[in-house]
C-alpha cells in the first residue's frame, strides 16, 4: 500500500507555506507551479517533488490519477480563474477531495480607488499625469498600452523570470521602467521605490496580507500618492490556517515530524532593537504569540496572532494548534533576565513533539545603562514588576542598584520608602519607554520623585556612594536598638541563635514572640531578598519592633500584631522560625508552621528548667533531624576602678532541629 500524499496546484506564497509545513510535518507532497522560477523558490525537503508545467484539465487528471493524493488544493492566484476551473474539474471526475485556499480580504482603506478590472485602471490613468507604478505582474501589461505615452509613465515591477522579462521587453518596458523583483515587499522598500521613480499613482490587487497588500498601502499612504485597486472576485474555501488544521485531522497523513518554537528576546520593545536571528524567527513563523505590545513589535502584516502574557495559557494554545509548525514567542528584553519564558520553557518540555529553542534579546537594563554611560556588572538588579521586592534592603548593601518596575506607582512607592527611611537625597535616574520615540531620561533625587506619574515602562537606577559592606556575620551591638521596657535577645545569645537558624537571602522568617524586633532586624538584613514577620502581641513592643526596622531600612520586615498561632493565618509557608517567646502555646504554634513547611527549620529559646523540660516534652514527637539543644552562659567585664570585674548573664537554653516529614510506609 503506497503512502498517502497531498498535491499542491501553485506557486503563490499560500503555496509555498503549505510546501514548507508539509515538509516539517513529514508529509508526502507534489506541488504544480507554472513555471521553473516558481519551482526555484520552493522550500524542499525530504518527500518534496514538484513539476512545472501548465496543465489543462485533462493532463490534470491524469497526474491526479498517478500520484492518488488524498486531497489536491488549489493554492493559485486569486486572479487565475482558468486554473481553478480546471483544478476543481479534475478532481470532481477523479474523485478526489478539492480544498480552495482562499486570501483573506482587506478592508476597504481611505485614499483608494477601486477598478473593475485592469481596463478600467487603465481607463482612470488616461485622465491623469505622473508616472505610474504597476505591481500587478507581467500577464496584463499590454492593456496599458492605451496610454499614448505608457512607455515613459509606466513603472514595472514584475518576477525575475524569464518569461516575464521577454513579454515587458516585446512591449518596450525595459530600462529604468522594468522592476524585476520577488515579492512581497515591506512597506519601507515600497516607499523607496516611489521616491526613486517619483511615482504619483501605483496599481494593485487586492491580494491580502500575503501578496503585500498591507505594505503597499501603508507606502502610498506615507508618500501621498493614488492607489489604484483592481478588486478580485469573492471565493469560498480555507484559509492556509484552516487547510492546515485539515491535513492534521487526516488519518496517516502526517509522518510525525517535531514542531519548532522560538523564545525569543525582543529587547526594551521597538522593532529596531530585535536582533537579526529573532527578526527571521518571527518572519518565518506560522504563529507568534505574546503580550500585546510584544507581538505589535515582532509580528509582520497579516501574520497569525495570539495575544497572552501568561505561560500556562500560551502552552495550552500550542498544545491545542497542532497546525502551526513554526511558532515564535515574543519576551520583552532578554529572555534570561525577569522574564517569562522560563517558565514557559519548563511548560513546554512536556511536549514530545516540540523543539525548542531561546534566542537571548537586548535586556532593558542594558539598555538603560548605555544611556546613562555606566557599568551594570557590579550593580544589584531587582524587579518589582508583577512581584514584591526588596529595594531598601538592596540599595542599603549597595553604590548601584536598577530596578525594573511595572508602574509609575511602582517608581512613586520606591522613592517614598527611600525619603521616609533617610535616602531621599540619593541621586535617582529614571528610564521611561526605553527605545520608543517618546523615551526619556529623568534625572533627581529620590525625594524629588516621590510624587512620580511618568511613563508605566519605567527602570529606576539608584546610586548610593556610601553603600554599605555588611559585615559577614550577624551581632550587632545592643546599643543599635532601641530597646524601653521590653524584653531583648542580647547581642551573643542572639548571634548564636541566628547562626541557628541558617537563613538564607532569599528565606521567609517568622520571629514569634519578637519583643524590640532584634532577631527579626538581624535577620531581616540578613535574608536581604526574603521576608521575615515579626508577630508580637504586645503594642508597645510592635512599636518598638517597627521603629528599629525603620532606623536600619529593613523594608523586608512586616510586623504582625497579634498572639501566635492565631496571628500565623494568612502568612506565607517560612523557611524557618525562631520562637523567643510563645504564650504557653508552643504544642500549637509547632503544628501550624510546620503544616505549612513539614521542613522547617526551627530554634526555640528557653531561660528556666521547667521551660526547657516542657519544649523538650513538646518536641518529643515531632519528627525532626539535626536536633541540638545548647546551654550559653555569657559574661562580659564592666570596669571596677583598675580592675575589670567579669558579670555573668542568665543561662539560656537553646534548642535547635529540623523538622521531617514522614515517610512513606510509616
């Protein structure tokens, strides 16, 4: 039993791209076109063959007859009314399924004249000047000749095929009037063309987004020129989408071949800053999908769309749309800097049938820093764009610092936070709608900017020449808090219990029982792009607790006024806890972190012996590695006179574990 095939009639773009999916898709294909050039330009590949004669219907039939396909579409020009004819006869008396690729038509445009037909173009030239640009192919040029001076107002554009060349040739078209060129043809080559040939009129057919249509308007329209539109009969068939979709439903057509994707980096958003492989990414795709604004600056005229920012909904639609083969994705920037298409990627590994590939883009921070003529190696990035970040904490640790907001409230809330916690001062510069023709660069200071309503499409570069280098290791002073009548972790106690605790910088941290906030201010600067939540019930400790955050910028400190466990809802899962004080409901207050992480990671501070026996108790049955229970007993010298008298401290236990989920089986 011979492999099923499909037979293509045409050599029209629509032809070409269905030749070029039948060859990714592993199906057999025989494409007709009228000519070699047309065969030249064809996409071939393994299965491809193709032939190049004009065929009546008979001869039709019989190649119908020897190949057997499975369906013969017809992919001619919307104008070649014959070859249709005969295409769909033949397959009516093989029996064979008949599809009709149609093009889609243009809405009508402003500053167009439509004709009947090519003598009626002709017919409104007669009765105005200027030279005249024809983009309708060589097959009716003779009907120009009505014109008594066409030779010196006709401008040419025809295919650089033989045949065409001869017929301009026998008509005395040659020279400067004979444009010989493949098409179809950006809207900028178009306009090159009228201001070279000081064209006042140009004729076309309607011939949709894949004969250029689009790009010949948007040029008449830029010069200020005539478009002359010889209408094109009504159709009914498939677009080449809907084709595409049929050949997938077919039964043994298709020989599995895998589908190409493209993630793909646009840079800060205007088309000029698309790298060279990216713009023939998105050229050669079926489908580019992505946010509004990227796919506006990726996707060409008539070019299948699919607007969405988010991953799950973008692998859903090319799970679904088998039919597109060469699907591009459009990120902002650079895909490996806050952008989506990680998680895209991880989505999308799921599917056998996909290859995937990034391409990186011009990243907006880059950007950015060309303009303002500084290095970004040594500075800190941060994005609060659809996230919640850190910036205090991060501008406090260091002399640069970008943010890539998502707002102007984003920039306003920044530069507030700055003034309030005493950097209001620091110089402040602000790249809003990098690389469109309304980009600007504002330059001040953070308290200048706190009132910001600029541009949504907004970085923010910070510089800070007195940033801190933070010591490696936690303890500071007491004396760097402010402390009235509650209850401080000291400083050693403190530093131990931290180095316990095993924070990371990106760990969410609950201090329960907080009194001054020391813990949670250490940790917090310690955890610079985490979270920690001191929750305290007491008020005038929550004050205390927001005071000090204040003093030493932890913008990544939340305080939670409230009695633990109770106090813990809503929070998120922590990393770890450290529990200084827990209102007799430690049993409790176990149970609900550790429902939220079974892996927590958890140190408890005990000053008497029945505490300590009771969280020893407590801790019995909960599963957990790495236990460690430690007596400190610290004693500091105060002077005496000469001498140096040595003071102890209360004794503190610390206890220390890692909590463990249960096994399976257990």
């Amino acid at each position: 039993m011979s492999e099923k095939r499909i037979i293509i009639f045409g050599g029209t773009t629509e032809g070409r791209r269905l030749t070029e999916y039948a060859a990714e898709a592993g199906i057999l294909a025989h494409i007709c076109t009228a000519t070699q050039y047309g065969v030249s330009l064809l996409p071939f590949g393994e299965g491809i063959t193709a032939s190049h004669e004009r065929m009546d219907c008979e001869e039709m039939c019989g190649l119908i007859r020897e190949l057997d396909p499975v369906c013969a579409i017809d992919a001619t020009h919307p104008y070649a009314k014959e070859a249709t004819e005969n295409i769909k006869a033949a397959c009516g008396m093989c029996s064979v399924k008949y599809l009709r690729l149609v093009r889609e038509y243009s809405e009508g445009q402003r500053s167009v004249i439509y004709a009947e037909s090519t003598e009626d173009a002709a017919e409104l030239l007669r009765h105005g000047p200027g030279n005249v640009l024809v983009t309708t192919g060589s097959r009716e040029l003779e009907k120009y000749t009505v014109l008594e001076d066409y030779k010196e107002r006709i401008y040419a554009r025809v295919l650089p095929a033989e045949e065409s060349i001869l017929k301009c040739e026998r008509l005395g078209i040659r020279g400067r009037h004979l444009i010989c060129m493949q098409g179809p043809f950006s809207a900028e080559l178009n306009t090159a063309l009228i201001k070279e040939y000081k064209i006042t009129c140009m004729v076309t057919k309607d011939s949709g987004a894949a004969g250029g249509f689009p790009q010949k308007y948007e040029a008449a329209q830029a010069a200020g020129i005539k478009l002359i539109v010889i209408g094109r009969p009504k159709e009914e068939g498939f677009t080449c989408q809907e084709i595409i979709r049929l050949l997938e439903n077919e039964p043994g057509l298709s020989r599995g071949r895998k589908r190409k994707i493209v993630l793909a980096g646009i840079g800060p958003g205007a088309s000029g800053f698309l790298t060279e492989q990216a713009r023939d990414a998105f050229r050669e795709a079926d489908l580019v999908i992505g946010a509004k604004r990227m796919t506006d600056a990726a996707a060409g005229n008539g070019q299948a769309v699919y607007v969405s920012y988010k991953p799950e909904e973008i692998a859903a639609y090319i799970k679904e749309h088998q039919e597109y083969r060469r699907i591009a994705a459009a990120f902002s920037g650079d895909t490996g800097l806050y952008s989506g298409a990680g998680r895209l990627l991880k989505l999308l590994e799921k599917e056998p049938d996909l290859e995937i590939e990034c391409m990186p883009g011009i990243s907006s921070v880059s950007c950015f820093c060309a303009r303002l003529g500084v290095s970004w190696e040594d500075a800190a990035l941060l994005s609060v764009h659809g996230r919640k970040g850190n910036p205090l904490s991060v501008i406090r640790e260091h002399e640069k610092t970008i943010v890539l907001t998502g707002s102007s409230n984003d920039v306003r809330e920044i530069c507030l936070s700055m003034t309030e916690a005493g950097m209001g001062k620091l110089p402040v510069c602000i790249g809003v709608n990098l690389s469109y023709e309304d980009e600007q660069i504002l330059r001040g200071t953070a308290e200048e900017y706190r009132s910001y309503d600029g541009g949504k499409l907004s970085l923010l570069y910070i510089h800070n020449p007195l940033g801190e280098n933070p010591p490696a290791v936690q303890g500071l002073p007491d004396a760097s808090f402010l402390r009235g009548n509650v209850p401080m972790t000291k400083e050693e106690v403190r530093c131990v219990c931290l180095s316990k605790l095993r924070i990371r910088r990106g760990s969410v941290i609950y201090d329960v029982g907080a009194g001054t906030g020391s813990v949670s201010v250490e940790a917090a600067l310690r955890a610079v792009l985490g979270h920690v939540y001191a929750v305290e019930r007491n008020e005038e400790a929550a004050a205390l607790i927001r005071e000090n955050s204040r003093r030493m910028r932890t913008d990544n400190l939340t305080v939670i006024k409230g009695e633990a466990p109770g106090a813990l809802e809503g929070l998120p899962a922590p990393d770890c806890v450290f529990i200084g004080g827990s209102g007799g409901a430690l049993k409790e207050i176990l149970e609900a972190v550790m429902g939220k992480n079974p892996r927590v990671r958890v140190v408890i501070t005990a000053v008497t012996l029945e505490t300590l026996a009771e969280v020893v108790e407590i801790c019995r049955n909960i599963r957990k590695t790495e236990e460690e229970i430690l007596q400190l007993t610290v004693a500091k010298a105060r002077t005496a006179g000469k001498y140096h008298m040595m003071t102890g401290q209360n004794p503190v236990y610390i206890i220390s574990f890692t909590c463990k989920e249960e096994e399976e089986g257990e």
